[in-house]
C-alpha cells in the first residue's frame, strides 16, 4: 500500500524549533516530489513548497521562503519541514503529500498539527 | 504568482442536486488544474486532475472541465457522503496555488 505516515503531534513555545517528518512506503521514494501544505484551523489550503528526494531539489512558495526549510533523506524515505523559531501563527495542522506525474497531490500524510503557545 | 478564485465560497443543495463550482485562474494554466475533497477532520483527497480526468477510484458522479483560466467541477447527484470542502488547485511548472475552497452542504 502507498502511504505517507507524518510524524505526531507538537506542542511548542514561541522561539523554539522544530522538524516534522514525512515518511512513504509502498512506493520509490526518490521518483516523486513531496509537497507540503499548511492548514489553519477552519481555515484553506496553503501550498508552502516541494522536494525531490532524488536530488533534494527544492521550491517553495513565496509566502514561506525563508519562513521554513524543507528537506530529506531518501535512505530511509523521509521529507522534513523545519522551524528555526516558531511563532504562535505557525499553529497549524501541516499536511505532505506525493506529487504524481500529472503534478496532483496524489497521496496525502494523516497530517500533523503544530501548536505554538507561550 | 497565480491566483485561484472559487464560487460559490457555501453552497447547501438537496440529496440528488446536480450541483457546480466554477474555479477561475489569474492567468491562462492551460488545463493544470485539479480538485479535492477534504471532509471534517481529514486530509484532502484528490478527485480530479488536468482539469477532467477522474481518478482512479472516485465516483463518476464527480466531473471537472475547462481549460485556460475557467474551470467547472459538478457533482451530478448530491448524496449525502459528498459533505465536504471542495478546493481546486493550479500545477503550473511545479508551483501551486489552492482555491479558497467551497464548502458544500445538505439542505
């Protein structure tokens, strides 16, 4: 079965860092981009940006350059979104999602919420 | 940067309502549009691709067409499973821009 299993739930403090993580299975891992998408709550979906665990070729969203970093490492199947110092508007439920060959969000995590909270 | 328009933003219709969005692109994405469907409390789920092929899976009673900047999705008959957010989405060159999205009821 393909799937991607994210990483679970964080609760952080505004300033400190933070790395989610993406795992897929059931498919070549370093075939297909991973895209990341944030959702507030009761809010839509925001695309942040994408990597190719073939290359770590990297895009991302002029709304979130320089707000995260987004990396990988194919050895063990694995897409990263990273904080350096997270705000309170960081609070959000984060979704990655594999890319088919048609540029669709394909196959989707379960999803991580991140609360930021002093 | 793209930008993605969706209408209606609520839609509530009846149990077997043909019912339909339109989405519109800021600029011509030939037809590099998809659409999902995100229920309460789940992730989204990706029903159409390339602006009207299906994907494996989906129900035939959800279809997509359009191409340039103008783009429709239809439900042909609403059955009460298909409650949920729908959101169409842009896939230019590796850069994508969701819709607001449309959150469709039952009346």
């Amino acid at each position: 079965e393909v799937q991607l299993v994210q990483s679970g739930a964080e609760v952080k403090k505004p300033g400190e860092s933070l790395k989610i993580s993406c795992e897929g299975s059931g498919y070549s891992f370093s075939s297909y981009w991973i895209g990341w998408v944030r959702q507030v709550p009761g809010k839509g979906l925001e695309w942040m940006g994408i990597i190719y665990p073939g290359d770590s070729d990297t895009r991302y969203s002029p709304s979130f350059q320089g707000q995260v970093s987004i990396s990988d490492d194919k050895s063990i199947s694995t897409a990263y979104l990273q904080w350096s110092s997270l705000k309170a508007s960081d609070t959000a439920m984060y979704y990655c999602a594999r890319i088919s060959m048609r540029d669709a969000f394909d196959i989707w995590g379960q999803g991580t919420m991140v609360t930021v909270s002093s | 940067d793209i930008q993605m328009t969706q209408s209606p933003s609520s839609l509530s219709a009846s149990v077997g309502d043909r019912v339909s969005i339109t989405c519109q692109a800021s600029q011509d994405i030939s037809n590099s549009l998809n659409w999902y469907q995100q229920k309460p409390g789940k992730a989204p789920n990706l029903l159409i691709y390339d602006a009207s092929t299906l994907e494996t899976g989906v129900p035939s009673r959800f279809s997509g067409s359009g191409s340039g900047t103008d783009f429709t999705f239809t439900i042909s008959s609403l059955q009460p499973e298909d409650i949920a957010t729908y959101y169409c989405q842009q896939s230019g060159n590796l850069l994508f821009t969701f819709g607001p999205g449309t959150k469709v009821d039952i009346k």
